[in-house]
C-alpha cells in the first residue's frame, strides 16, 4: 500500500474519534447500573463495590479522553505532513489540542506514568 502519509494519519484518527464516541456510548448506558449508591431503595450495594464501580467509570472516561486526544494529535500530525514538502515534522506542532498532559509527555517519549500516579481513589461529587 503505497500512499501518502496524511490520509492514513487522517483514517486513523477518524477510526480513534468513532472508538472514543462509542466508548462514550458504552459509559451512558451502564453508568446508572454501575452509579448505585449504596444502600439504595432500589438494591443493596456495599460502599466498597460502589467505589469500585465509580473508578471503573472514571477509567472508561480516561479512557475515552485518550482516544480522543490521539484522534485530535494524528489528525493535526496530518494537517501538518500536508503543510511541509520536506524535512522533519515537529510533533509538538500537533499537541496543541490534547487535553490530558500524560498523554503529551507520553507522546514526547517521557516514559509511562508509574503505576502509583495512575492509581487514585475516586472523588465523589
């Protein structure tokens, strides 16, 4: 397959934002089984299953905002391959949409996030 680089980056991206939006899908229709309070008239759940379920919700919006963000740097990496005819391509040029500041310095090369930054108990509202 032999094509230029922005419309793969383009499909991809567009591939990223449809997996996002469904994600999104997925997080309306089982956050009001998973959001019980505990104790609710309508079923007993135990604080702990409940903290568990409002993490798992704030994963998959994690989760979400990330293949978000990825659709919005390729589709900028894209914008900016079109832009240019030759040299090297700059990607901080195409971050200037991600919203989630570990994605940028992943993208950077800054390493993943250890394991005890990710981890946190979930903040109820």
């Amino acid at each position: 397959m032999m094509e230029p680089l922005p419309p793969l980056l383009e499909r991809t991206a567009a591939i990223l934002a449809d997996s996002a939006r469904l994600l999104l899908e997925i997080e309306d229709c089982i956050a009001p089984l998973l959001s019980r309070a505990p104790h609710s008239a309508t079923a007993c759940v135990s604080p702990a299953t409940f903290r568990s379920s409002v993490a798992s919700l704030q994963k998959i919006d994690l989760l979400s905002q990330t293949l978000e963000d990825l659709s919005f740097w390729l589709d900028d990496l894209a914008t900016e391959a079109r832009a240019r005819t030759s040299g090297t391509l700059p990607p901080e040029a195409a971050m200037t949409r991600l919203r989630l500041a570990d994605l940028r310095l992943r993208l950077q090369g800054h390493g993943m996030p250890r394991e005890d930054d990710v981890q946190s108990e979930p903040m109820l509202f």
